[in-house]
C-alpha cells in the first residue's frame, strides 16, 4: 500500500501568538487535503496531517509515519510537533479560555450538541479511520464512535446543570455561596485503544465546564484525534478551545514534561500505563496542577459454583476478547471455582472455536484484529511460554497466528497457578488464564493481591454472596453477571494504583471544576 497522505511541508510558518486584548482568530477556511486513493474507502474531508492550535491547522518542521497494524503499511505521515508547538497550543487554549468561561452554559451546550451531530452524520467513516489506525474489527468501531458521540451529547446536557449552593450561617447578617467555575487549560493524554472515546470523555467535560483543552494523541492513533478537531471546527468550536498537537514516540516525553510542567496548565487528565502516570504525577506535582487518571488494570473474573455456565461463558468472551484483550477493563485473570471449574473451562474453549475469527478488521467476520505492535505480541508470548514453563495446559491457542506478526490466536490456558507472569501481570492481548479456586475467601484474596483495582467481574445466582463479593472486590467498577459495564451514565475510574477521579456520568464534570466560598456579609 502506497503512503496517501502527503508530507507536512517543512519550514511552514508556525502560528504567531495572538496579540494581547484580541478577540479570537478567524476560522480557518482551507479545505482539507484530499487524498488520492486512501485505503479501505476513508474520507479524504476528514483526514488531516497537520497539528490543530488556535483553530488553525499548523505543520510540523518534521512529520512521523502511521502504520496500519494488520498489514504494516504506512498509512500517512503526521506532523511530528515537539516541546515549542505544545507550548504553543497551551497559549492558545489560555487565551481561548479567557473568553470560553464567560460564554453561557446554554451556548457551551449547543456546541457540544452540534459536534454530537457532525460525529453521528459522519460515524462510519470516524470508523473506518479507527480500524485502519488501530487495526480494530470495524464493528467495534462503529461501537466506539456511537460511544465517543454519546460523551459530547451527554456532556451537552450536564453543561446546564452545574449548580452551586446556599449556606446559612450561624450569623444573621451573612450569607455564604458555594459557586462552581472551570479549572482553566486542561492538557489531554489518550491512548491507541480507544482512540476516540478516550477524547470525547474527558473533552466533553472539559468543554461542558468551561475550560480548554489541549490534546496529545498516541502515536499510533493520531488521524482520530485530527478528524474530531475537524469536526469540532466544522460544529463552531471557538479557536484555541480543542487544539491538537500529535507527536511521535520519540518526541512524547518532552512533549508530555511540557504539558504537565507548564504554569498555564491547570488540568491533566491522562490514560494509560501506570508507570507512564507515575512521571506525569511528578510533573504535575511541581505546580501542584488537578490531576485525573486511568491507569492499568488486572481484572479478575470470578465464577463461583452458583453460576449460570452458559452466562458466565458469554460474559467471559465480551469482557476478554474485545479490541482482542487490548483494553483496560478486559478480564486478566479467570478465577472459577473447583465445582464448576472443569465445564467452564469446556464451554469457554468452545465458545472461542466456534466464535472468534483472526483478520483484518475491515474483514466482516473478523472479530479479533491485530494486536497494535509486534510488542505487544512478544509479551503475549511471554505470559504463554513462562505459563507453560510452570505447568499451566494451552487449551486453545498459545501462538502467533498465520496473518502476520502483529496477530495472536485467541488463548486459553488452564492450570494456572498465581506464580505465573500472567497472574499478576496485565496481558493486554487475547490471553484468558484460568486458576481453579475452593472458597469464596480465597478467590477475594486473589482478586484483591493486585496493586491496582480498575475493575473486576464474577458471577453468582447467590444474593447474599453477590452483596458479599460486590463490596469486598477492591476495584473501582464491578460487574454482577455481567461483562460490559462502560456506560457515559456512569463513573469510570480505579483504585489502588488504577488511577485518580472519576470520568462520564453526572460526576465527571467536576474534575474540571474548583469550588469557591462566597461570604456575603451586611445583611
């Protein structure tokens, strides 16, 4: 496949600061670049190569190549911005800021509302950038865009509904307010996984409250990023409120360091690695900046004796096997209790037989694409082979697959004990070991010895066992008989080392609020 996107030209002219006392720029009124013959019919109006800051489209002085994971072929190449062009975008968004706080609640809303719209009327092809990026079954991504749009109309909604509050006081004379106001430039890190959702969940908010974000993309998955920036401009976004600036892997620390450090920051959200969260808490720290993350997680999925086989089964396949395990919510560890261990284990395999199919995600019946990158492959591979090493039984699966080395067969590992690598490691691939367990106390004990607690899932028909497990389980989400729990109605979030705050539902807006104390007195 021919690269299809052309290069950022170099030397462009970079966005000047914008004069003090000004209003905001014009909108940009370029056309997009087309594009000739792009791969697997994506639209060439919504492809861009270019950073986005201050409402404006900005090149790089160097540009890096995206892959498509199933095939490696160079799908484009993005402009490469460095520690001057996230600066840059932080001026801008500041700026923008000073006017975006004073617009009113039900303007903000309208907004939000329009971009909604434009992602909806434009959700096949947002998805069809996701699976050339990511490699991502193309109805998953479908899934993502319905779900990515969800945020920003949900989010539209809570816009009107940021209330302060009225205190009494013990003195007469006084009146004391509690107001609500945004937080100010908020810098945006998401991952390649979900490379859409993970924006508009935490922009939404962002936007709902009233401040400004500046977004840095994963270097695997910036053509995303870049179609919502157009989208958000075509919806009448003000200049400077979204501004994108993709980088590369070699350029993310310094782009990353810039963000968290820099003093017109005041918000970091971050998704991701817990060791990655770790140095950008570090950062943050040194301006004392609000910080919100999700970080890794190692989900158990328990099935106790009571369970409906059948059920536990199906809710195993949707929890494990999405984005082919690349998720942070998928289930890591399969905790099965000895009496129901061996038809479990039975079903499940054949449940993975009979249902997955490994291939390019533009493929109809492809449920299982390519793991993003070969190294994320070699650590599948690992988890495998130490297993193995230390006794555990391949079931179904345990290998590269044929298609390439980015893809790995659908695996199923039995015997495994809590010594093994994939015990107490997070896999992100298409791994499901199962540990036999006795007594309800020892699979809590298990579940609960990881260092984080994003989510965790088990299945019972007890009701006095399911109150017992639903809040001894040390996760932030649980899901009762049930294997998909993301929902923009409701709190995602961790604990432990998973992460800080909470994002979606009515408490997500408040991460890009501060609360202020009003004391009128002279009454």
């Amino acid at each position: 496949m021919a690269t299809w996107l052309r290069r950022p030209g170099r030397g462009a002219p970079r966005l000047p600061p914008p004069p003090a006392g000004r209003g905001p720029r014009p909108r940009c009124s370029a056309q997009p670049r087309r594009c000739a013959g792009g791969p697997a019919g994506l639209c060439a109006a919504l492809l861009r190569t270019d950073g986005f800051v201050g409402g404006r489209w900005l090149p790089a002085a160097a540009a890096f190549p995206v892959h498509d994971p199933a095939s490696g072929a160079e799908l484009g190449l993005v402009a490469d911005c460095g520690e001057p062009e996230a600066r840059a975008a932080v001026r801008a968004a500041h700026e923008a800021f000073c006017s975006w706080r004073r617009v009113s609640a039900k303007e903000r809303s309208s907004l939000l509302r329009k971009w909604y719209d434009l992602m909806m009327q434009n959700k096949d092809d947002l998805a069809k950038i996701i699976t050339a990026e990511s490699g991502k079954p193309l109805k998953e991504a479908q899934g993502e865009i319905v779900y990515s749009a969800l945020f920003l109309e949900w989010f539209s909604e809570e816009a009107r509904r940021i209330y302060g509050d009225v205190i009494y006081t013990p003195a007469k004379e006084k009146r004391a307010l509690v107001l609500k106001q945004p937080l100010g430039v908020a810098a945006v890190i998401t991952p390649w996984n979900f490379p859409s959702a993970m924006i508009t969940r935490k922009v939404g908010a962002a936007l709902a409250a009233g401040c400004t974000v500046v977004v840095k993309p994963a270097e695997h998955t910036p053509f995303s990023a870049l179609a919502l920036a157009e989208l958000a401009n075509q919806a009448g976004i003000p200049p400077g409120v979204y501004n994108v600036i993709p980088c590369s892997r070699k350029k993310a620390k310094e782009v990353g360091e810039a963000l968290c450090t820099d003093p017109l920051v005041s918000k970091i959200s971050f998704t991701g690695s817990t060791a990655t969260g770790k140095v950008l808490l570090h950062h943050a720290a040194g301006s004392v900046k609000r910080v919100s993350m999700e970080l890794g997680g190692h989900a158990p999925f328990i099935v106790f004796d009571s369970a409906n086989v059948d059920q536990a089964v199906a809710g195993a396949m949707a929890s494990k096997f999405r984005n082919s395990g690349q998720t942070c919510v998928c289930s890591n560890r399969f905790l099965v209790q000895r009496g129901i261990h061996d038809s479990f284990v039975k079903k499940f395999a054949e449940a993975i037989k009979t249902n997955l199919r490994v291939g390019n995600g533009f493929e109809e019946r492809t449920t299982q694409g390519p793991l993003i990158d070969e190294k994320a492959v070699e650590k599948v591979e690992k988890h495998v082979s130490d297993a193995v090493s230390k006794g555990a039984t391949i079931v179904t699966g345990g290998k590269r697959h044929q298609l390439g080395k980015n893809f790995f067969e659908p695996t199923l590992l039995s015997n495994v004990t809590r010594d093994m690598l994939c015990s107490h490691e997070e896999t992100f691939g298409p791994l499901a070991p199962v540990i036999k367990f006795d007594t309800e106390e020892e699979a809590v004990a298990i579940a609960n010895a990881a260092d984080v607690g994003l989510a965790g899932y088990f299945y019972s028909q007890d009701p006095a066992q399911i109150w017992r497990v639903a809040e001894q389980l040390e996760v932030g989400m649980v899901g009762v008989n049930e294997g998909l729990i993301s929902s923009v109605e409701c709190p995602f979030g961790g604990v432990k080392q998973s992460g800080l705050g909470r994002e979606g539902s009515k408490y997500g807006i408040d991460e890009y609020l501060e609360l202020k104390y009003v004391c009128f007195g002279g009454l």
